[in-house]
C-alpha cells in the first residue's frame, strides 16, 4: 500500500463527513474536514492537502465554485480533486471535469473502490 495521503473532505453532511473520515483514516490516511465549499477554502492554506474531496451541492459554495477557486490559486492548480456526490448525470459530470475534477465517485461509496480512486489519483 502506497503512504497515506492528507485529505481534506469538503461535505454540508456531518454523517457523511464522519463517515468518509473513519473510512479514510482506516485506510492510513489523515484527514481533515470543512462543511461547504467556503469553509473548505478557508481551510486550504493551513492543512496543504496532497487531495480533496468535494461534494457538489452544498449552502455558501458548491462543489463547481470550491473546484473553479481552487484551481486558479497556483499553488493548488495539480493537487487532485475527486469528487463525491450522490449526482451523477453527466452534464454535471462534464461540468465538473472542465471546472478540474480529477475524478467523480458516485454517494454512497465503497471503502475499497474509494481507496483505488485515491491510488489512481495520488500515485
């Protein structure tokens, strides 16, 4: 197994995060947490995440606007952003992937299929 990776899970839903989190860290992975898109660009400089993890619909920023603000701040433009959502049409998928999603995994998720998104995204 490759070394953990920080993560930054960025969910309006306190289960999910929790969730998403124990899975995570069972995984050797660490993980912090942010309940919307503003807070999860808050959060950006101060926990430097090797990945994030965003949810699309979510109050104050969505998942779209998180991904659009994180890319055009330089020092973030390669870190790999998947997103995790129960959405799954592919206009949003589209829409995701130009914005600069890495990666698209549909809610509710699979420890192990979660795991092989994390490896195919942060070698």
């Amino acid at each position: 197994m490759s070394a953990g990776k920080h993560i930054l899970i960025v969910d309006d839903s306190p289960s999910m995060r929790t969730l998403l989190a124990m899975s995570l860290s069972a995984q050797g992975h660490q993980v912090d947490t942010a309940e919307d898109g503003v807070h999860g660009l808050e959060r950006l400089p101060d926990v430097m995440p090797d990945l994030l993890f965003t949810d699309i619909n979510m109050p104050r920023m969505d998942g779209f606007g998180l991904i659009e603000a994180v890319r055009a701040q330089t020092q973030f433009d390669d870190m790999p952003i998947l997103v995790l959502s129960t959405e799954s049409s592919p206009e949003k998928k589209e829409r995701a992937f130009d914005a600069g999603a890495s990666g698209w995994i549909v809610k509710p998720f699979d420890p192990d299929r979660l795991g092989a998104a994390i490896r195919r995204v942060c070698p």
